[in-house]
C-alpha cells in the first residue's frame, strides 16, 4: 500500500506537470517531495535511510563541488568538439530570456525538478525497495521508473534538439526520440543511485543532477548568442 501510494504521487505529479497544470510546476513538485517524505516516515524509514541525516549531508557537500566541477569540464569538452557540439542546440533553452534561463537555474531546476525527482527516485522509491529486496533491485527499479517517468517530457524533442532530430522525423520521430530518452534517462538513473550508495548522501546526485540540468540550460542557451544568431 505504501509503495502504490508513492507511486500514485509521482503519477499525479506527472500528469500535472506536463499535461494538465504546467504552469504550476514548482508548487507541484514541492507538495510531490513532502507527500513522498510523508510516506516515507509512513514506511518507517529514517533520515539516515533516506541519506538525509546530518552525516550524510556533509558528506553530500564534499562530494558536491567535485560533482559540479567535471560536468562543467566535460560540457565544455563536448561544446569544443565539432561532432558533439550539435546537442547543445536546443530552441526551448535558446528561446529564454535572461531572467527565464535564471529562474530556471536558480529556482525551476533545483528547487523542482531536482526536488522532486532526488527525494522520489534517490530517495525515498530507493529507499523502500532497499529495504525489501537489496540494493541491486532499489536501483534497477528506480532507474526503470525514472527512465519512464521521461516520456511525457521527451515528447516533441526532435523539434527542439538538433541532435535527436537525426532519428527521424514523422512518427518515427515521435517515437524514436522518446525511446532514446527513457533509455538514456534509466542509464543516468543508475549512475546517480550508485552515487548515492556511494556517497551514503542524497545531496550527492542531487548535486550532479543540478549541473547537468543547469549547465546545459545555460550553455543551449548561450551557444546562439556567442554566434551571433540572437
């Protein structure tokens, strides 16, 4: 019952956020998190299980700035490379103001998407199925859940994105790309629930989540400009 009720949260948070109520993104994902942590104190689980007591946060800020430093020096690898440049082009970053692309790196991205999806897929949904089965089976259901929890954002992402353009267009260019993403996104799970148990902390892969979102945000959004197109 607890399980079906965590997973029932992130349906309907879903649902929200990408279909019915958008707009109200943020205050979706913030009610989302504390309901999830409700079920989790429901569930019986500690801070310590869920790796947000006191040791593992500071653990989770030594772990922070190294986090953020390689996915800055890996982007700006990739942004050098001609071959790999192509997937920072992305029209729904491009398209953002100034004070958008900071409300999205400062206040959308970690206070939501990170929010949420860390204390729902690192957090607690890894946490309760730890317990139960072992670590093997926390990571792979939830790196499978958040790869599907992708597929209602992933759709019209050949439009936006050059480099997932290359699947195709029609429906394969539908189907393809959101294929693509729930796999890359079930992939990128299991490297943050490693990280996790690793670094014994949520604030972990909270940390790396962030700047890969942000950085790439911010780089989609910067590329045009230093080119001259906007």
């Amino acid at each position: 019952m607890r399980m079906f009720c965590a997973l029932a949260v992130l349906v309907g948070a879903n649902l929200l956020n990408n279909w019915l109520a958008p707009g109200a993104y943020l205050l979706t994902c913030v009610v989302a998190a504390a309901a999830l942590l409700l079920i989790a104190r429901w569930d019986g689980l500690t801070r310590a299980d869920l790796g947000l007591d006191t040791v593992a946060l500071y653990r989770g800020l030594r772990w922070a700035p190294l986090l953020v430093g390689a996915v800055l020096a890996v982007f700006l690898a990739g942004l050098a490379v001609p071959a790999t440049r192509e997937a920072f082009e992305d029209e729904r970053a491009a398209g953002l103001t100034l004070g958008q692309l900071l409300w999205r790196v400062l206040i959308r991205v970690p206070a939501g998407t990170v929010l949420l999806e860390e204390v729902a897929f690192r957090g607690v949904l890894w946490a309760m199925v730890r317990r139960r089965r072992g670590t093997a089976w926390a990571t792979a259901v939830s790196s499978l859940l958040f790869g599907l929890w992708h597929v209602l954002p992933s759709r019209g992402l050949s439009r936006a994105n050059a480099a997932a353009a290359v699947l195709g267009t029609g429906p394969a260019g539908s189907v393809l790309p959101v294929a693509a993403a729930v796999v890359a996104t079930t992939a990128a799970g299991v490297v943050l629930c490693e990280l996790r148990r690793r670094s014994g902390s949520l604030l972990a892969p909270a940390a790396l989540h962030w700047a890969l979102n942000s950085f790439g945000y911010v780089l989609a959004w910067a590329v045009p400009r230093w080119r001259g197109e906007d």
